[in-house]
C-alpha cells in the first residue's frame, strides 16, 4: 500500500514540474513576459534606425538582423522546447517536427511571412516618418485589426467591455501620430528655408559616406557640430545617412508605415491560428502546435523571405538606394555587431509575445504593442528627435504618447486566462 502511495506522489511530481516548465500558464507569468518583450522589441527598431543614420546600407543590416532572429528561435526551441517529458499527446519540440501538423504549420509560416515584410517596410519608413512615429502608427493599426481578430479566435477570453476601450485608444493614437508627423515635417521644412540654397544643394544624391568601424561604435560619433533639432543638424544627418529624404513626398514614408501595419496586425491572429487550430484543420488526435514548434516555423519563413529579398535589393535596391553585391556585404563589418543584437532582440522578444498570449490571450498579448514608449524614449535620447519643434508637434507628441500610454494599461487590464485540457496520468 505504500509503494503505491509513493508510485502516485512521483506521477503527480512529475505531471506538475513538466507542465510548469514546459508552458506558461498564469496570467501573472504572462504579464512578466509582455513586460520583457515590450523592451526588446521596442529597442531593436533603434539600433537599426541609428545604423541607418550612420551610414550603413538597410540591405546589409536587414541580412545580420535576419541571422540572429532566427537564431534565437532556434535557441528558445531546442531549450524551453526540449524541457521536461515528452508524450504524444504532450510533445517536445523535435517530436513534433515529425507529426502530421502542416495544416498549423502553414498558419506559422504565413504569419512569418507577413512579419518579416512588416519589419523590412519599417526599416525603410523610419528614415522618411522617424521612428517614434512609425512605431506609434504601425503599433495602433496592429492592435485595433489583431486584436478584435484574437479576441474571437480566443473564444473571447479577453474582457470586452475593457478591450475594446483600449482598442478605441489606439486608433485614436494613429491618428495623432499622423498629425506629428506632419506637424514636424512642416517645422523640419521652415527651418531649413532659414539656410541658404546652396546648403542642402546635392545632398538628393545616393553616394553613401563611408565610416570605419572605429567610428560607428565609439560613443564619439554621436557628438555633432550642429545642435540636434537645428537646419544644420539635419543637413549633415542628410549627407551621412544612407537613405536620402530630402525633397522626397512624405506620402511615401506614411504609405510604407501603413502597409507595414496592416502586416503586423496579421502575424498574430496567423500565430494563434497555428498554436490552437481554432479552424479544426489538423486529423482528430494530432496534437496542436507547441508555441515554441510554431515559433520555429514561424521564423524559419520569417527568415527566408527576409534574405530573399534583401539579397535581391542588394543589386536591384529600391528608393534610389545605390547597389552592392554580396560580397561588399560580407566584407562589410561596420555596425554589424549592432545589426547581429538587434536580431537577438527582436527575436527573444516575439518569443516571449506569444509565450504570454498563449497563457493570457494574444488579444491582450498585444499591450506589448507599447514598444513606441521605448522607441520614443531611444528616438528623443540618441537621434534628437523633436528637438526645437513647435510648440503644436510637442502638444500633439504628448497627446499621442498619453492616448497610447492608457490604451496599452486597458489592454493589458483585459487579460484573460486561456484554459488548458488535462493530461491524463496513464499518458504519462
């Protein structure tokens, strides 16, 4: 009678450490994840919006990005995906690569792919809109799309009556944000009129200056002639940068900010279609995808298509940008160390998006959507952005700051708590 009182604590031991490890499973570990994923996220845009402003080719840093976020997919598969036992019903990350699951790891990949188009749209919008705009407009239209469409596919765990409020706050939000921009491209345009002509003449040109790794990681760098926020700051960040917007519609930069929105708001609902198969597209009795399997796959086409693309834009780039080749890329090593982190960071931190939204719900998952509050803080600390603006850009900058600020705390207010079916103890 003993032994079987013992065989039964070891079973229950066993059951409960496997399943703590192996998911995240309450609404305060999803929290703790949104929190982290909200910083990461929120600072890879400026390291590559600063490897921009020094000068570097968006195709070479896109490439370095592309590696390292795909390998911290890799990372958090074949460690939080390989914890604890495995079963049929309960799979680690290598037994379910062998499963009959592409109905889910379509839905993956698919939300890989518009991610990865998202996040090449904005590397090229941040040049044209500023980055603490693009991360406001892109966020806003992801969270009022993604999540009223999670809060369905959830089977609507998410509070309605305290979602829906914050998803009115964001829509809001992409409205002020437009209005900022256009209010500091009216300032940025009056200032420079107060230079003479010839000042900002052949700087629409594609000639990319060329710095020495020296330069792009000492801290040296950063410290201009011009003060930021004055017409000669923003010539010289004109002459250096590698993508030139003087004289260029801004309809170009908004235009890139909104379609990469419209992809963001897609990844997600895509994601959780594949980690809980709310369309009952897989065979009766195959398990659904762990959310660290569909990350993988996830990143894989994520991973793909970006390479794809920017090996094609190296000698056939788009905005007038100049060509190179493949090699140029490789023998390019300046601000790669930064390219490489900022795909770490990117990487970890969707990562930790989805592991919350699947304990917490990706409706409410999306509060990690105020990454522009980080960007914003890195955009006015590094870039001087804002700086000597009219006194409308910082009514509108704080109005769309404020608006975000309590749109994210309603939304993350909404969370719910998804409820997981037990396993049975002869299955383990």
């Amino acid at each position: 009678m003993s032994v079987q009182f013992v065989f039964i604590s070891r079973v229950d031991f066993s059951y409960s450490w496997r399943l703590k490890m192996y998911m995240v499973e309450s609404k305060e570990g999803a929290i703790a994840c949104m929190l982290f994923a909200l910083f990461f996220l929120g600072t890879w845009p400026a390291i590559l919006t600063l490897l921009e402003r020094r000068g570097r080719l968006p195709q070479h840093t896109y490439l370095d990005y592309s590696i390292t976020n795909f390998l911290a997919a890799l990372i958090i598969a074949l460690t939080l995906g390989e914890i604890g036992e495995s079963s049929y019903d309960h799979p680690n990350f290598r037994q379910q690569l062998y499963q009959d699951n592409w109905a889910s790891v379509m839905f993956a990949m698919a939300g890989g792919i518009v991610l990865s188009l998202g996040n090449l749209s904005t590397q090229y919008a941040f040049a044209f809109v500023g980055l603490s705009v693009t991360e406001v407009i892109t966020a806003s239209i992801t969270v009022v799309i993604g999540s009223t469409v999670n809060y369905f596919l959830d089977d609507k765990i998410n509070r309605a009556e305290v979602l829906f409020p914050g998803v009115a706050c964001f829509l809001i939000a992409v409205c002020l944000g437009s209005a900022v921009h256009s209010s500091n491209a009216a300032d940025n345009k009056a200032k420079l009129q107060s230079l003479p002509a010839d000042a900002v003449k052949g700087l629409k040109t594609t000639d990319v200056p060329s710095f020495s790794g020296k330069d792009l990681e000492s801290s040296d760098y950063l410290s201009q002639k011009a003060k930021a926020g004055t017409a000669n700051y923003l010539v010289e960040l004109e002459s250096r940068r590698s993508i030139k917007v003087f004289g260029k519609s801004t309809l170009i930069g908004l235009s890139l900010t909104f379609f990469a929105g419209a992809c963001f708001s897609l990844f997600s609902p895509a994601f959780n279609l594949a980690t809980n198969d709310q369309w009952h597209t897989l065979k009766e009795g195959v398990p659904h995808l762990a959310v660290y399997t569909a990350f993988f796959y996830f990143s894989v086409s994520c991973f793909v298509l970006g390479v794809t693309l920017n090996i094609i834009f190296l000698y056939q780039p788009i905005l007038n940008l100049p060509k190179t080749t493949f090699k140029a890329y490789l023998n390019d090593w300046n601000g790669r160390g930064w390219a490489l982190l900022a795909g770490f960071l990117c990487g970890f931190g969707n990562g930790l998006q989805f592991m919350g939204g699947q304990a917490a719900g990706y409706a409410a998952a999306d509060a990690v959507q105020a990454l522009p509050l980080v960007s914003t803080f890195w955009a006015i600390l590094l870039f001087g952005e804002y700086r000597r603006s009219s006194k409308k850009t910082y009514s509108l900058l704080v109005s769309m700051l404020v608006m975000f600020a309590v749109a994210v705390v309603v939304l993350m207010a909404s969370a719910g708590h998804r409820k997981e079916s037990k396993v049975k103890l002869q299955n383990l």
